[in-house]
C-alpha cells in the first residue's frame, strides 16, 4: 500500500536530499499555500480521510481513474480535527468573502450538510439545505428552511471535482430568488480548469481550503505516502486524463461530477 501511517525516516545521499528539496519546492508552489491549508491537509491525512493506492486505481462516478481517493465525510467522527479545519475555513470565508456580505449559509446535499452546519453555527447565519431534485411528496421542496427572495447566499459542499453537481444547487437557489456568488468546499481536486470555469460562467466563484496539491506536499513532508505514492499521485496530478487512460480509466461520462 503507498499510504502510510508515517514513513520511517532513512538517510539518503546529498543529491537525493537535493532532488528532494526540488520536489518540495515545485509542490509548494502549486499548493493554496495558506497556513490553513497545509494544516488541512496534515489533518486529513491524519485522520486517513486521504488514501493513495496506485496499485489498484480507485474508479470514479465519471470514469476516470485515479492513485489517489479523498472522503471529507470523515472529517465529521473526528471532532478535534473537526474543529480545527472548521475554524480554517471560517476565517478562510472571512478573508476571501467577508462573513457580512453573506445571509444563508446552504448545504448541498448530503456531503455538504454537516458543513454549512458547522459553518452557520460558527458565523451564526441562518442555514438552509439543497436537494439535488425536489423530494417529490408534500410540498415538493427542493430548498429545506427559510429561504426569502434577494438572500446573499453560500453554497457549502464537501469537495469539488469538475464543480458540474453544483450547477445543480446553484441554479435550485437562483429559482428561489436567492443571490448566489460564492461556493466554499473543504477540498477541491485543484487539476480540472472546467470546476472554474464552469461555475465562473453562471457568476460564482469557488473558494477552496485545501487542493491536492497542499496533500501531495503534507503527505511527502509527514510521510504519509511512499515513494511510489508520491511519483504516481504527481504524475496524476500533472496528467490526469493520461494517468487516467494508462490505468484502466475511461474517457468522462456527461454525468455531472461533484
């Protein structure tokens, strides 16, 4: 297994510890780069919320394969590490939004809920809850809550991918007149430029506590991961789709990813 529980440290050669210190360096670079980030991706692995096994790629709902596999909802049955990363992200949203320019924090479900719960108790917002289609009974609600037109709203979620699902939420909370200009999730893959772009083309901006970029660097700084696990995950993260192809990946279904 390339995931580790922490690596044993050995002596390597002075061009070894040269090349090292490059690697760092390059991922450094590439990482959020925040304190709050580094410390969210050294919590992550810590609570083996972050897997890595190259051996025998994990299958995503979109087809592509990949060394390397993130469950946030972890993060929920751990309250210490919980609340540390609940406190990054919200003075994150502070820095990067302004906790007075936002009404209702929303959850999407059902990774997102636990989130925007803790997130609302914190900033003392209302919050609120999407359904990725109306529950079809009753009312036939797709928003749980109070929700008034012309709300400031932030969609809450987990992780973020290619961003597609959150179109869904999105356009659930601009049907009920809300003002949506801002999603925050504790992770996001960080490598597919569409998550961007294509939540930037329906005027929201996705706002990231941690990438993999900031766990490849926690996991080779901890050793967390060996040294195949580091080479795989940076060639996955520098190629995805071809790291994908060469392991058993296929090309990306048109089902909206998370």
């Amino acid at each position: 297994m390339a995931t580790k529980k922490k690596a044993k440290s050995t002596e390597t050669a002075p061009a070894a510890k040269a090349a090292k210190k490059l690697t760092e360096k390059v991922n450094s670079d590439r990482a959020t780069g925040t304190p709050e980030a580094r410390d969210t991706a050294r919590l992550l692995l810590e609570i083996e919320a972050i897997h890595c096994r190259p051996e025998n790629p994990y299958i995503f709902t979109s087809g592509r394969a990949s060394p390397v596999y993130i469950d946030c909802r972890k993060i929920i049955s751990f309250p210490e590490a919980r609340a540390k990363i609940m406190a990054h992200a919200h003075k994150m949203i502070e820095k990067t939004i302004g906790w007075n320019k936002i009404d209702v924090v929303a959850g999407g479900e059902t990774a997102g809920i636990p989130f925007a719960a803790f997130l609302a108790a914190l900033s003392k917002k209302p919050m609120i809850y999407v359904r990725k289609q109306p529950k079809g009974f009753g009312r036939m609600a797709q928003i749980e809550g109070e929700l008034k037109p012309g709300k400031r709203v932030l969609l809450v979620e987990d992780l973020a991918t290619d961003g597609g699902s959150k179109l869904v939420f999105i356009e659930a909370l601009k049907k009920a007149e809300a003002k949506v200009t801002d999603c925050f999730v504790v992770f996001h893959y960080g490598i597919f430029p569409q998550s961007i772009e294509m939540l930037a083309a329906a005027g929201v901006k996705l706002h990231a506590l941690a990438t993999w970029w900031d766990a490849l660097e926690a996991a080779e700084k901890h050793k967390y991961f060996d040294e195949k696990g580091l080479a795989e995950t940076r060639a996955f993260l520098e190629a995805p789709e071809k790291w994908s192809a060469s392991h058993g990946g296929r090309p990306p279904s048109r089902a909206l990813g998370r």
